[in-house]
C-alpha cells in the first residue's frame, strides 16, 4: 500500500488531515518516486492533490539533515509561491524541515539566513534564479550543490513559451553545479505534449509520465447575446442575464482581457446596487495592485457563505487556491482549450461536486469558436506546444548570464557549455559563435586576456533588472488615489486628464498624469462616460479552426446549446450549405464573391493566417484580413485566384529577403522577443520564422487547398 511506504512523519501529516484515501496520482507517484530517480510528469485534473502527489514521496525519500538545499521548487507566479508557501511549510514541519520563499518580494533577513545555512526547501521564480546566477553565483554553488529534487508547478504555461527555455536553460547549469543528478518532477493538469514535457527536463529518455485520466462531470451551457459589433460593448442583456446566473453562486467570469474584466465587474455591481444584491464583485488580472489581488484571494478561499463573482483573466487560471467555485463562465470563445481546461477545472473542487460552465457569446464566430473548443476538451484534445528549437535571441541572453555568473571564461568554453545546454543543443555552434561575434561588435562583450568578460554597453544590460526576465514588460503606469495604488495600466496616448477608466472593479476618473513618473493620479468617478479599454488577444492553434468547419459541415447536434446559440449555429450552416463541404474537413476552403471582391475562409491558425497576410502585403495586393472569422477579403478576380496563390507559394519560398526588408523597416515585428534586438538579421528574421509566423504550413496550404466555390 503506497501510504505504508511514506516517513512516519508524513503518514501522520496524512492522518492528521483527516484524508479518507490517497487519490489516484497520490498513490501512484508515491510508489514511483520511492522507487526510482527518474524524472516525472505529473498529469492530472485540477484539484487533483498533485502538489501532495510530488512533496509526500520527496519529503519522505530525502535525508533533510544533511547540509544544503535539498528540494527546489518552481512556480511560475509569485503569487503561488505565496500560496503554495503555506501548504507546503504546514507539511514539512512534521519534518523539522525549513522552508523558504525566494523571490523579488521575500524576505531579505530570510535569504540572508538561508545563504548561512543552506537546508531545506526553496521556492523559487525562473527570474529570481536567473538574478541568483548573475549577481550571487557564490550563492548558486552554496545552495544547490546538493540539490535532489527541482519541483515545476504548472510546467505547461512554461511549454511553448520563452520562459520555458530560460527555465530549460537554468536547470542545465542547476545541474552543471550540481555535486551528483537531481530529479525533475513536473506538475500539469493540461498537457497536450508529453514527448515535449519530457524533453523539457533536459532528459527526455529518463523521463516517465504518470497520467490520472480520470475526469470530473462537467455540465455545460451556451447562452447567445449579439452586439453590436464585435469589440463593442457587452451587450445589457447578457450582464443582466449573467447577474442572474450568478448572483446566488460562487463564480468566476473569464472575459479575454483585462479591460472587459473591469467592465464585466463594474456592472455586475451597478446591477447588484439597483435590487439590493451583494456586494461582492471583484476584478482580478495582471493591472490590479498586488495587495488588492491577494485580498481577493483571500476574501474567496476564506469565505464559506457569501456569493461573490470576481471577474478575471489568466491570472486565476493557474492553481492560486481560492477554495470552492460553484460556477466558471467564459465570456466570448476562449483562445485555445488549454485555457478552457484549466478555467472549468476551478469549479466543482469538492469531490462530489460537478464542474459548472456557462459559455456566452456575443457574435456567431465566437460562438462557433466556443463550441469548437467545447468539442475538443470533450475529444481530450489539449494544444501541443513546442518549445523553440533554435531560440537564437534566448541563447544570446544566457551567454550574457554565464559570462557575468563566471566573471570571464574562454570564448570555446562558452561555446561548449551552450552546446551541452539541452535548451540550445540544436543551434549549431557556428551560430552560437556568429551571435557571440555580434555581442562582441557591440560592445556587449569584450575580450581580456584570452576570455570574454561583460563589455562597458553590456554592463547597462546585465546590471538592470529587466535583465532577469525574457518576456518583455509592456510600458505601465501606476494608478494612484488618496496615496494608495490601485494599480497599472498600459500607457496610450488615449490616457489623458479627464478621461475614466475601469480598475480593480471601480470607475475612476483621470485628474492628472504624470509622464515622468509613469503614474496616474485618479479620483473616483461618477459622469457616467465611458471609460477607457485595455487588454490584448491571443494565438488559436489550426485545430480549433478545422473543428469549427467540421461544425458547420457535418450539421450534427448541439444540445449544450440554448435557442438562441442553435438559431445562430442553424444560420451559419445555412451560409455554408451551399459549398458541399466534406463531414471531416480535408484541403476544400469556401470561397464567397461579394461586393466585386473575394472572400476566403482559410480555417486555420492564427500563425497561418498571419503568414498570409504577410505574403499578401509583400505583393502589394488589396485584402482584409479578419482573424476572428479566419478570412481574407482580397480584390482579386474569381479566375485570378489560383495563380495568386501560385504566387504567394512563390514568395513563401523565398521569404528570407522579404522578412529582412521587412524587419529592417519594421523592427516591432519582433517585440515579441526581447532580446532579438543585438542578434546579427539573418537570425532575427529565423525567430519570426519559428515562432511568429508558419511560413512552411502556409506553402502547404497554398499548394493543397482546393478552392469550393457555393453551388460547385
């Protein structure tokens, strides 16, 4: 029995919380952790006990009472360490084991102890370790020399992303100051990959996945609302419906950003104040101050009686514990079904408890979208993402580190350390030595003696705090009232004396910006004009889109659907009915002749769709692109079609000096890799081309789709 198997210590941790039984992934991970040094993936639904699942083997297998820290945790928010802090401290206390955060917000004195003493448990940033290894390397070594165990929470919102391999990259130099071999054991609840978590922890063929694929019920419901337009204000009906839905129940309402999260919770609670609801309305999201976000947290985990809804983004989406959540609503399509996973799975924690998940939508395509994704989560399809396999401006940043972390090593040292790193092992070194040349041409590097050392402008670099991080931090503002932050919002140039905005589920009024010092003073607001509007989109994986013309073609059912959704979806079928379309979507695209001009709907992803629009521009052609319905309005005539698709295979072809010309005249093309800025263009132009745009599925698409035209 795998309980028989934990420290005495533990098992009375157990019994003391009252458990009836080890869950699935509990008792499983117990024995295979116990038994073996391999590395694990953890997969299983949310509220699983996963954390538990890793720390009761691992507290139970390592000899705390030996020097040095001995489990190492990573998370990828500083608010989980906070939260997971004290679920884990609760634990190693029956080990007499110390625990210790370690993050920009920690306590000094405590860090200060702990470099002392080195024992225990840390948990940790990617970013906090990242400024570790480039200002206190001594500190690295002291540490985590003897390092057994590296705990990843949530591993897939690190997959696919720059993050991912920054966090690859420090585990492989974690290892390199290692005495012996620690562990990997990763924590998801949505994993669409497995061969590319395992990659992940840099040891793919020493790697197991232990999956619980038991699932909890999940009672769905499609309720429709038009706008007027899309982007445009959420219709009364649905906040009054959406009042209604949700005013007896604990609920969590997901818009896709942070400016209708604002407005979703400003109105709920106007609503509330007309019949005398509650007061509990909240907005949580990456803007609203931190204080403000942990007094939510707080005010939901603790609180067993009142209704509340909190209105939030991705913030939420990850395992921050704020108790039990009757209810999950998504507001307009989510972006991918790994969000939609991890949104359901905050509901229906308790174990007899249903997952309950209300979908609005507000315009056909999303409801489509909504469904589309909804079909998918039933199918078990969760996106795969790929870590980058040539991630040039990341290997440029962690050249920067090492130098820095050693204080000068030998240009071929460099070289060899980046090779053997798993996040770089496919750049071949002749690159890895170009972008060392271009660091040293300016001025980043320099050469004493016979090795690198940080140059004067590279100085500037690894001295700032933006240094530790790879994601590029929008410009924000602070916004302040009575002394007190309320929060930040990003700066545009609609930010101005007068002007309202949403935040922190209030209406505030602009009485004055300060420019220099990035802040917003603000008083509240009682005009009713209408606020301001911040927030952003996301990528949708080509699945999604091919369910969505799977939908429209196979005409099937869809009783999770209200009248209102079925009339929408019976419509839209109605549109498509005259194009033939396969049951199971295959190359044939429709296209529509309107108002003289084309409109083709490609039905793929967003890094397809945005490839073609790319080429399109290269050739100087008149189109309209629209991603919400995944079309191309473009004025061109019907016969003229297939040779401008001809065409645009032509150029995909050769589409290196087009990215150049491109990237040359517009360098905000790659905001979306910060450190690209100081790598030679050739590689520039290789990032967009691995993680922007697909231009290698675009010249398949050009190649095979077969254009169905209506009544053909």
């Amino acid at each position: 029995m795998a309980f028989d198997l934990l420290a005495e210590p533990i098992r009375r941790y157990v019994r003391d919380q009252r458990w009836e039984a080890l869950r699935p992934i509990q008792a499983a991970t117990i024995q295979h952790v116990l038994a073996s040094d391999d590395n694990f993936i953890l997969a299983s639904r949310t509220a699983s006990g996963k954390t538990e699942a890793a720390f009761l083997p691992i507290l139970s297998k390592v000899d705390f009472r030996r020097p040095g820290v001995r489990v190492l945790y990573v998370s990828p928010l500083i608010a989980l360490i906070n939260d997971q802090f004290r679920r884990i401290e609760a634990l190693c206390q029956y080990l007499d084991v110390r625990v210790t955060k370690w993050h920009g917000e920690a306590s000094r004195a405590d860090k200060k102890k702990l470099v002392q003493q080195p024992e225990g448990l840390v948990l940790i940033t990617p970013e906090s370790l990242e400024a570790m290894f480039v200002h206190s390397p001594y500190s690295v070594k002291a540490l985590f020399a003897s390092l057994e165990y590296v705990v990843i929470d949530e591993i897939h919102s690190f997959l696919g992303t720059d993050r991912g391999v920054q966090l690859m990259s420090l585990l492989a130099r974690l290892a390199g100051v290692n005495r012996g071999r620690f562990a990997v054991v990763g924590l998801s609840a949505t994993i669409g990959d497995y061969a590319e978590a395992k990659r992940f922890t840099g040891d793919a063929a020493r790697t197991k996945v232990l999956l619980d694929k038991a699932h909890k019920e999940i009672e769905a419901e499609f309720r429709y609302f038009p706008a007027a337009r899309i982007g445009s204000d959420l219709p009364l009906d649905l906040l009054k419906d959406l009042y209604k839905q949700t005013s007896r129940s604990k609920a969590l309402i997901f818009p896709n950003s942070r400016g209708l999260a604002e407005v979703v919770a400003v109105k709920l609670r106007l609503i509330a104040d007309r019949v005398n609801g509650h007061a509990n309305y909240f907005s949580h999201h990456s803007s609203v101050h931190k204080e403000v976000r942990e007094y939510v947290e707080h005010f939901a985990k603790t609180n067993e009686r009142q209704p509340f809804c909190i209105a939030c983004t991705s913030t939420l989406e990850l395992g921050i514990d704020i108790g039990s959540v009757d209810k999950v609503v998504q507001i307009d399509a989510a972006q991918s079904v790994a969000a939609l996973v991890q949104r359901v799975g905050r509901s229906g924690r308790r174990d007899d408890a249903a997952s309950q998940l209300l979908l609005y939508a507000t315009n056909p395509w999303s409801l489509l979208q909504s469904l589309a994704c909804w079909r998918l989560y039933q199918e078990g399809f969760v996106e795969p993402l790929r870590q980058a396999r040539q991630p040039y401006d990341l290997l440029l940043h962690q050249a920067l580190s090492i130098v820095k972390e050693r204080g000068g090593i030998a240009r071929a040292a460099l070289l060899r350390e980046l090779h053997r790193n798993a996040a770089f092992s496919e750049i071949a070194p002749a690159s890895a030595d170009d972008i060392l040349t271009e660091l040293l041409q300016l001025n980043w590097v320099e050469v004493i003696g016979n090795e690198l050392i940080i140059g004067v402008e590279g100085e500037f670099t690894v001295n700032s705090r933006e240094f530790y991080s790879v994601f590029r931090s929008e410009p924000a503002f602070k916004v302040v009232h009575a002394g007190k932050t309320v929060g930040e919002i990003p700066y545009s140039p609609q930010v101005q004396d007068g002007e309202n905005l949403f935040l922190a589920a209030r209406t505030w009024k602009i009485q004055f910006v300060d420019l220099a010092a990035k802040r917003i003073e603000v008083v509240p607001a009682n005009d009713g004009k209408k606020p301001l509007f911040f927030g952003g989109g996301g990528v949708v994986h080509p699945r999604i889109r091919e369910e969505m013309l799977r939908l429209l073609a196979d005409g099937s059912p869809a009783p999770e659907l209200d009248a209102a959704s079925q009339e929408v979806l019976r419509q839209l079928r109605r549109e498509f009915a005259g194009f033939a379309l396969p049951p199971l979507p295959g190359p044939e695209r429709p296209v529509v002749v309107k108002d003289n001009k084309l409109i083709l709907y490609t039905f793929t992803g967003t890094r397809l769709n945005r490839s073609l629009v790319f080429l399109l521009r290269c050739l100087d052609v008149e189109f309209l692109a629209d991603e919400a319905e995944s079309s191309l309005t473009l004025a061109v005539e019907p016969a003229l079609l297939p040779a401008l698709f001809e065409q645009l295979r032509l150029y995909a072809e050769d589409v290196d000096f087009h990215l150049q010309t491109a990237v040359a005249e517009t360098p905000a093309l790659l905001d979306f890799a910060k450190w690209s800025v100081a790598l030679p263009l050739p590689y520039q132009c290789e990032i967009l081309k691995e993680r922007y745009f697909d231009f290698e599925a675009a010249k398949e698409f050009l190649r095979d789709t077969v254009l169905v035209w209506p009544g053909v």
